[in-house]
C-alpha cells in the first residue's frame, strides 16, 4: 500500500465530506475517488455529478461489497456510523468516520471492537478542529509546570445568540438522528481532554429553551435535546472543571473562553466574537500577558494527510483514534444520564 493507488468510497456526501474530506483526499498523492453512496441512487448521481466522482452507488453496501475498493469515507450522521463502521471495517476495508463516533457509548465500543478485530485496519474519527492551532501550546504550557497543579478548567461556550424558535429544525437536534451528543458538547470536551486529560465524573444540568421547530414538511416538531447545557466534575489527573455550552445566549463577551487555573498561574483561551483566538498566561505574581503560539506547535485541519499516511504506514492516528473517541462517547452517555437521574456519573463507565 505504500506506492499503490488508494481506491476510496464516500458514504454520504454532505457538506463537511464535500468542504473538507474529498478536496483534502485530493491533495493525497495516489489517492482515487472512485464511487459515491447517499441515500438514494438519485441522489448518489446527482453528487457524483457534482463532484465529478466516476462512479453512483445506489446504496452504501454496495460500497462496502465493492472488493476494489481500499477505504470508505463516511460523512453520514452520527445514526448510521456504528452499523457502516463495523461492516468496513470487516469487509477489510480502512474507515476515515465523520464525528460524533457514534449515537452512543455502547455503540462506540462494538466500533472500537471491530477495529481491534482488524488491526491491519486503520480507523479514524473526524477530529473536533476549532482549538487544532493552539492545543499544543496548551498542553505544553500546562506540562511545563508554568502555572502549577491544575485547580479548576472553565469552559463557557456561545454557540448561538437569543432564543430563536423560527430557525428550522436541524439534525443535531434530532436525538434519532444524534443519540445522547447534545449540540457540540461532545466535541468541546474532546478538544478539553487534549489540554486537561479526561473527565473522572460528570453532574449535568440542561434545559430545553426553544420547545418546538419546524421541521421541512412545515410540522411542528417537539425539542427534547437541550440547548443549554452546565457540566461539572473532577479530572482524571487533579482538579475540577466546569463546561457551559449555549446556543440560547444572547450578548455573550465571546464565542468561547477556557480558563485553566493552577496553583502557580492561569492560563486563558480566548475566541472573541468578532475576532481571531489568542491565548494569555499569567504567573502568580504577576500580570495576565499574552502568550504566543511557537510556530513549530501550531497545529491545523489534516484529517485526510493523518489517514492516507496512517494507510500507508507513514505515521499513527492521533486526530482521532477510537480509544479517544470512545472515551468521549462515554462521557456524553454521563452528561446525559446525569441530567436524567440527578447524580453524578463516575467515568469511565465501563
């Protein structure tokens, strides 16, 4: 596989697979995309059409009964993942997989299982990007011993503005389409966990703002998946944290802010409203200044270099393997069971 050409099939051409995932697989030296599946063979050839593919499937077995084909890019919501994963996945085929891992962490671990079934398999999650520039920095900052022992991690997140019930309904909000993830939460603890380590327990209390959307058929759909989510607990490693998503705040000071507070110093990621993201460290002692970001640290979007190279044997996963995904997954199925029994879910849970 080192020289030979990758045959790769694309199961479910949305918008991420076609901003990101097909022009990224381009770029690959001897990389070929080769067939498209969606949900119907209409529309299979009407993407492959667009997007200039050879070849419409109708139906995503199809690709994965496809003997020539070497890999399967899946860009489908997070309810079909575990049932197309692991049929790849067994039909001896590499798996670059669109986040969330999966509806659940139950599902998340058979995922897991079928990789180990096949090690010679590479398998990949779709990485949460947003903090790709700056997590080395961080973590390193924190290894470093710049600002002590880790006290308390403070996460608050506006992903929206004031409640608007007009917006039409979207498939993250769909827990038949989304399972136990709850807007992006799943994915701002996964970029957390790369500064912090992983959550050791998780109380959660969320509300639904916005009770009801319309869905495209113009029916009034009922809302049971929060829009405005407060998680805390203790960290594997010492400390607490605290994660606040919204997407029901108005008049926010910034899209997100993550305040890791240690014995000896604080350490600050700002992203503004109107603005890029910077970073601020501050010494006991002294002032908060800016921290800069070593240009040999700062990371970026790529997801599809990482697979084709782990493919070929260049390089490991580490944006993101399945033992990381998993561990995000369990701590999504906490967040959820903790806001409908009222108690603090210790992790991991198995």
């Amino acid at each position: 596989m080192a020289t030979d050409t990758l045959r790769i099939g694309i199961i479910g051409a949305g918008a991420n697979t076609r901003s990101r995932h097909i022009p990224g697989l381009r770029t690959q030296n001897s990389v070929e995309i080769v067939g498209v599946a969606n949900r119907s063979l209409a529309s299979s050839q009407k993407a492959a059409k667009e997007l200039d593919i050879p070849k419409a499937y109708g139906d995503w077995t199809e690709i994965i009964a496809d003997k020539s084909i070497d890999a399967v890019c899946i860009g489908t919501w997070p309810y079909t993942h575990a049932e197309m994963t692991i049929a790849a996945l067994d039909a001896g085929k590499h798996v670059l997989c669109e986040a969330r891992m999966a509806m659940n962490s139950r599902e998340a671990h058979a995922m897991l299982a079928a990789s180990r079934r096949n090690p010679s398999r590479i398998a990949q999650i779709v990485p949460a990007p947003m903090t790709l520039p700056v997590d080395r920095t961080i973590a390193d900052t924190i290894a470093s011993g710049a600002i002590g022992n880790v006290i308390a991690t403070n996460l608050c997140v506006s992903a929206g503005d004031y409640p608007n019930p007009d917006l039409p309904l979207h498939w993250r909000q769909n827990r038949d389409f989304s399972g136990n993830n709850i807007m992006a939460l799943g994915i701002w603890y996964e970029q957390m966990a790369r500064w912090v380590g992983h959550a050791a327990s998780a109380f959660a209390v969320g509300q639904v703002v916005v009770k009801h959307r319309k869905d495209e058929s113009g029916a009034r759909v009922p809302i049971v998946i929060p829009d405005h989510v407060d998680v805390t607990g203790q960290l594997q490693q010492g400390g607490q944290y605290r994660l606040l998503l919204s997407s029901v705040l108005g008049h926010t000071p910034n899209k997100a802010e993550a305040w890791i507070f240690g014995d000896q110093g604080a350490l600050a990621f700002i992203t503004p409203n109107n603005g890029e993201p910077y970073l601020q460290l501050g010494k006991k002692g002294g002032a908060l200044d800016a921290l800069a970001i070593d240009s040999t640290k700062t990371g970026g979007w790529r997801v599809e270099e990482e697979f084709v190279n782990a493919v070929r044997g260049r390089e490991t996963v580490t944006h993101t393997d399945f033992v990381t995904a998993v561990k995000y997954m369990e701590w999504t199925d906490a967040v959820t069971l903790s806001m409908r029994e009222r108690r603090e879910v210790q992790l991991p849970l198995l």
